[in-house]
C-alpha cells in the first residue's frame, strides 16, 4: 500500500511536471505564431499606397511640347511593394534614383532623391485632387537655400512632372522643368531595358496577389469605387456557363447592392508574371445572398492583369463553373 501510494505520487508529480511544462511550450508557440504571421502578412497594399501607382513603367521623358527626349525612366516597385524605385539615365549622363514611400504614421508621401553629381533632395507632400505634391528644400552648388516643389500627374498619353524653385523663402516662383512621360517604345525596349531583378519581380508578384485580395475584398462589400479603379475599361469575364459581362455589368451590380456576401475569399492563389501581363490562378469560396436568396459555392478562376502607364489593372477574368461539393462519402 506505502509502495503504491509512493509509486502514485512519484506518477502524480511526474505528471504535473510534463503538464506544466506543456503549457510553458504551449505559451511560447502561441507567442510566436500571431509574430510569424505578422511577419508575412504584407504591410504596404491600403489604397494609400497606391496613389502613386499611375507613375509605374518603362518611359521616355521629354522636355513638354517637344520631341527632345530627356531621358530613359524606369518605376517600379520594390521592397515587397512599399517603396516606388525611379531609375533615371540621362541622354547627357546624368544619373538618379529616387526611392518614394506612404509614411502611414504621419499619412504623407516621403520621397529621397541621389544623384551621380553629389546631389540629394529629400521631399514632402501628399496626393490630393489627382497629383502627387511633392515640396522640400536643397542648397545650390553656391550654398544657397532653394526650395522646391514637384507635381506628378496624368495626362493624355502619359504622366507630366512639373518643378519649380524659389530663392525667397516661397514668396516667387519660378519655373525649373516641365517634363512628360511617354511610354518607352516595344523596340527600344526589347533592346535597353533591363531584365527584372529577383526582388523586382518578387515585388511585382506581391503586388499583383495584393491587388487581386483587394479586388475580393471589394466585391464583397461591393465597393464600386474600388473595383473601378481596379478594373480595365474593356474588362470581360467569362463564366463557366458561357456568359459573359463587362466592366458596367460589374459596377453596376455592386452599387445595387442587390447581393450580400458572408464570404468572398480565396486560397490556392499562385502568380505568374509575364512581361507586362500577370496571371493569377486562385480558388474563390462565395456564400451570401442574391435579391434575398442564398448561394454557396466554390469555383476556380484565373484573372489576368496587365502593366499599363497608370499601373496594373485586371483586364479579363475566366471562372469555373461552381464545384460539385464532396458526398458525405467523401469527406
């Protein structure tokens, strides 16, 4: 009896041992997973980050009014997505890079300015009424204060930038350039521009996933103004069934809001980028209501979005019919 109540005891201490130290382990795999996932959860795809977007792409600049090409300008993105990267080369040897960020925390854009020249302007501003406002302040070669204010904005045919200076403290202004951005030629491209870089196309296969989460998400909450954005002006998808809608066939169902939706997710989702297009192939799970009816189903879709002056944008859709659901049998 004294053997078994000493053998219980010894097992009942054992036993608050291995216990306790479950859950001390159970503690620090809990801690750690809610950090695992913010580490790969992207940060940077809120609309905000995207006001600059429509700067995106392989250009030529010219001086505004004339056919005197500027420079050779490539924007993309990098950093997972959260930094516009501007790589000038001069058709007189001039160099620059640019690196521009959505500073959440203070809701400005950040933009720094290097040159091969010694040169470093750092500006400020913010995207309002369709132009990105950029202003700081830099010395001349003379030492002298200068500040400086630039506008980004979309113009037929490609994007202006304007710059000007003033030497008072902001009182007068004058003009420093005038510049538009033309797409860069399919030949002159096939032979000068470089190929992507790993982060660049890393970048873009973020970007391209974020964009279609966004896309998901504004379906759900049928969200016009987004999907606007989002969607190319000659949009078409394809049903499994063989029907097809435009781009107003879609805004205009979502500013019915004749459908509600518990669900609009997909998993499974792979990217491929190809040169200025991108395929995205996911598996979407819907569930709702339609004008009061539920619907529940899954299908298989592969979307396609292509690299345009003003950024990416979904330009065809094909789409599975719903899939048959597992017998009990089955699952």
């Amino acid at each position: 009896m004294l053997r078994t109540m000493t053998t219980n005891n010894h097992c009942t201490k054992f036993g608050f041992t291995a216990i306790a130290i479950f859950f001390v382990a159970v503690q620090i795999v809990s801690s750690a997973v809610p950090l695992a996932g913010q580490s790969s959860k992207p940060a940077c795809f809120a609309p905000e980050y995207h006001q600059f977007d429509f700067w995106l792409g392989d250009w030529d600049s010219f001086d505004f009014g004339t056919t005197t090409q500027d420079a050779h300008i490539r924007v993309t993105r990098m950093l997972d997505g959260c930094v516009i990267h501007e790589d000038y080369q001069s058709v007189d040897g001039h160099k620059g890079q640019s690196f521009s960020i959505y500073d959440a925390s203070r809701k400005v854009w950040h933009q720094t300015w290097v040159t091969n020249r010694g040169q470093l302007l750092v500006i400020e501003g913010e995207f309002q009424t369709g132009e990105m406002v950029l202003s700081g302040s830099d010395l001349t070669s003379t030492g002298e204060k200068r500040e400086v204010r630039g506008v980004w904005k979309l113009v037929e045919g490609g994007v202006r930038e304007t710059a000007v200076v003033s030497f008072d403290g902001g009182k007068t202004w004058k003009p420093w350039f005038d510049l538009i951005f033309r797409a860069h030629s399919p030949y002159n491209a096939a032979r000068s521009m470089p190929s992507l870089t790993a982060d660049e196309k890393d970048a873009d296969t973020r970007a391209i996933s974020a964009l279609d989460t966004q896309y998901q998400a504004a379906v759900k909450a049928n969200d016009a103004s987004t999907m606007d954005r989002l969607l190319a002006d000659d949009f078409i998808l394809v049903t499994g069934s063989g029907k097809t809608f435009s781009k107003a066939d879609l805004l205009a169902e979502a500013r019915s809001a004749s459908t509600h939706y518990d669900h609009q997710e997909d998993t499974n989702q792979t990217v491929r980028i190809l040169g200025d297009s991108a395929v995205i192939t996911a598996k979407l799970w819907a569930q709702g209501t339609e004008n009061g009816k539920p619907f529940d189903y899954s299908l298989w879709f592969s979307d396609t979005y292509v690299r345009t002056s003003t950024g990416w944008r979904y330009a065809f859709a094909q789409a599975s019919s719903p899939l048959r659901k597992p017998s009990l049998s089955q699952r």
